[in-house]
C-alpha cells in the first residue's frame, strides 16, 4: 500500500469511528487525509468500497492462520488462538464495535458483518485444527462460541482492556475461555 492510500485509510478509519458510516463523507476524509476527494474515488471507487477496504484490513488479517500450530494439543491451540484474537480486539474494540452498530442498523452487507467475517475465519482454523486431530467436532457450534466469547469482549466493556491486564491476568483470563471450549469438545465427542 503506497503512502497515500495508507493516509486515506488511517483518516477515513477515524472519521468512520468518530461519525458512522452512514454520517462520514468522502469530503471529510479527503480533508483529513490531506488529499483531493477525487483522489479516494480513484483509488477506492465510493465511501462504501472504502469502508470495506477499511474494515477487511483491519478485521481479516486479525484471524490469519500463520500464527497458529494446528499440531498444538487443544488447550495450546485455543490458547493461542485465544491470546492472539483479545490482542487483536483490544487494539481495533472501536473499530469492531463501529461495524457491529453498522451491521446491526442495516448499513453493511452480510458479508462485512462482524459475526459472519469472525465466524468463517474461526470456523476455517478449528476445521484444520480438528481435522489434524481426526476430532468429530461441530466447528460451527464451536465457532459460534468463540464469537461468543470475542462479541460479548466487544459489546461488554471490561473495566480493563486486555492489552492492559498483566500476564497473569491475561492467562486466568484466557483458562477460563480454553476450559469452556475443552468442554464443549468433551460433550461434543462423547
């Protein structure tokens, strides 16, 4: 990503925090970025294409599969897995709570809906996971407790944040999830 688009994207995520979606303008973020508005349509076509662009940088990538070992028994797998989504949550909760109101008022296409963009990411990873394991596990339902548990981090709002919280916070933290999801495996198996 050149300069100027990294500019436009770091204005237009502000501006879509500070205003919504539907209250933004291609103006603002224009003024902001310190670009001619013409310049966003060129490089992003419309408001909507960019706050698209905006939300798959920022949410997509959170979920990559490189920094999970789809070998780690379950508890190190959900550990990690774990570890690293709060992380990513704790530092983009503005952004992610900005696309649950704009997907629960209408404004965005399923497929930028905050549920259903973590819920395929998810599901892909617990798929290989289990896969590797030979587990005969609902990832769908495991999925949707792991949305559970991220959505509730977002709409709830801890009195800390889990960037903020020390290691051993973090990791009673984080047991209490991995135990939740190691029973809905156990029930799901037996």
């Amino acid at each position: 990503m050149n300069e100027t688009s990294k500019r436009i994207l770091d204005a237009a995520i502000k501006v879509f925090k500070e205003k919504g979606y539907v209250s933004s303008s291609t103006k603002l973020i224009a003024h902001k970025s310190g670009v001619a508005e013409v310049t966003i349509y060129r490089k992003f076509k419309s408001k909507k294409s960019l706050f698209e662009y905006a939300v798959r940088k920022h949410l997509e990538p959170s979920f990559m599969e490189s920094k999970l070992n789809f070998e780690a028994t379950n508890k190190v797998f959900f550990k990690t897995l774990l570890e690293d989504r709060l992380s990513v949550m704790s530092d983009s909760r503005d952004l992610m709570a900005l696309v649950i109101r704009e997907s629960l008022s209408g404004n965005l296409p399923n497929d930028l809906n905050f549920t259903t963009i973590v819920f395929k990411a998810l599901n892909s990873v617990l798929k290989k996971h289990m896969e590797y394991w030979c587990l005969k596990v609902d990832t769908d339902s495991l999925s949707r407790v792991l949305v559970g548990i991220l959505l509730s981090y977002v709409l709830i709002q801890p009195q800390v944040a889990f960037k903020d919280l020390s290691e051993e916070e973090k990791n009673a933290l984080i047991d209490i999830y991995v135990d939740m999801l190691l029973n809905t495996i156990v029930k799901q198996e037996s």
